[in-house]
C-alpha cells in the first residue's frame, strides 16, 4: 500500500490527528495496513513482535479463553481504537486474547510493539495521547466490574445499550439505530449473564416500547431514556 494511503489512514486516527505532515508521513512509512473481513482473527504476534493495531475503521470483538476453554468477550470496538500489545512488550499478558473482526472492510493499521514504543519516545505529544486513551480503556474496565457487584443484570444491559449507542448509534427521527453485529451470546458475555437472560430483558425492554430488535438492527425509542 501506498506511503499515501498509510498517512491519510493514521491522520484519520486521533492518536495521530495533531502531529505535523513530515513527521506523520515519516511514521507511515512504518506503518502495515490491513483489510479485514468478517469472522477473521487478528494476530498478536509473540515474543519480541507483538503488534499494537489502530482501528481505522470497522467493529472489533476483544475476546479471551477461561481455564474451562469457554468464550470471554472482553471488550466490543467501534473505530477508532487502540488494541493488542498495548504494553508494547513490557508484560506479556495478551496470551489468551484474541481479535474477531466483526464487520466486513475493517481497517487496522499496526506497528511492531517495540518499533510503536520506540515511536512514543521520540514523539511526547503522541506518548501522553496513548496513555490517556490507555488510562480511558482502564477506567472502562473499572466501570465494568463495579456493575458486575453493585448492579442487576437488567441494569447491565442497559447501561451496555445505551455505552453501544453513544459509540455507534445513527439518530433517525425520533429513534437512535444501531447496526446489530452482535449475537445475544456476545452480549451476555460481556455484561456476565446467561444468553437467554439477555433474550428475556430485551423481550422485556421491547414489551415496554423502549426498543425494537432484530438480527440486523436495534431500534432504540424514546431518545431522551437512553442519554
């Protein structure tokens, strides 16, 4: 791919959006860009080449493995993003994570961990932007597990509704839709409850005319219920 093409990806992205032309372009050409499609998994690397990707563009599933080998959706991305070896190399705790592509088309530029951390200090503007974003993706985390003790699984969902609408959501008229990529599996994972207690509550939610749902969109009324 293109030098060209590289640069107008990662000024798109706001880790980079503020730097000047020549020192974006000079990252580009360091750069790897990759076109995903559905379904595919996105490779950490190992050892001395692990990988920190930018989502450009596209949703991503972060997902881990329990010792009983069952699914564990940590995290769903929306672009743009940071994921994958964000110590760069200083912790290897990405053993059992791994990326699914969830839209067709999804953009992710990478770098080689070390080459990324090499990067960051050269460049402080760019070092202090990833630590706050990294600083907002453990605050998320927080958040979660303070849910999983203090709220319901009703509540869960919601708050997960309304997290998935502020980041993905179209306002149509008097309604906010979102394009349905994930399965109720993939929801209740990540709110910590059964698929079919996930079926229930949006059952429950639709009955009340909150929502309505299908496999390909989720229709949120009442616009004002779910800010």
């Amino acid at each position: 791919m293109s030098i060209e093409m590289k640069y107008l990806y990662l000024k798109s992205h706001p880790l980079f959006a503020d730097l000047p032309e020549e020192k974006l372009a000079e990252i580009a050409g360091q750069a790897r860009v990759k076109t995903a499609r559905r379904g595919e998994h996105l490779d950490y690397g190992d050892g001395a080449f692990t990988r920190i990707y930018l989502l450009i563009n596209g949703k991503i599933k972060l997902t881990d493995i329990d010792e009983g080998d069952n699914e564990i959706v940590k995290d769903i991305l929306t672009a743009p993003d940071i994921f994958g070896d964000l110590s760069l190399g200083q912790v290897h705790s990405t053993d059992d994570e791994y990326a699914q592509v969830l839209t067709g088309n999804t953009i992710v530029c990478y770098f080689l961990a070390g080459d990324f951390r090499r990067l960051l200090e050269a460049n402080p503007a760019i070092a202090i932007n990833y630590a706050n974003r990294v600083n907002a993706k453990l605050r998320k985390l927080e958040i979660r597990h303070s849910d999983l003790v203090f709220r319901d699984a009703k509540s869960r969902l919601i708050r997960f509704i309304k997290s998935w609408a502020k980041a993905d959501g179209s306002t149509i008229g008097d309604k906010i839709v979102l394009n349905n990529y994930l399965t109720h599996s993939d929801i209740a994972s990540v709110i910590a409850t059964s698929r079919q207690s996930v079926n229930m509550l949006l059952n429950e939610l639709r009955d009340a005319g909150l929502l309505l749902y299908n496999r390909k969109h989720i229709e949120l009324h009442n616009p004002l219920s779910w800010n």
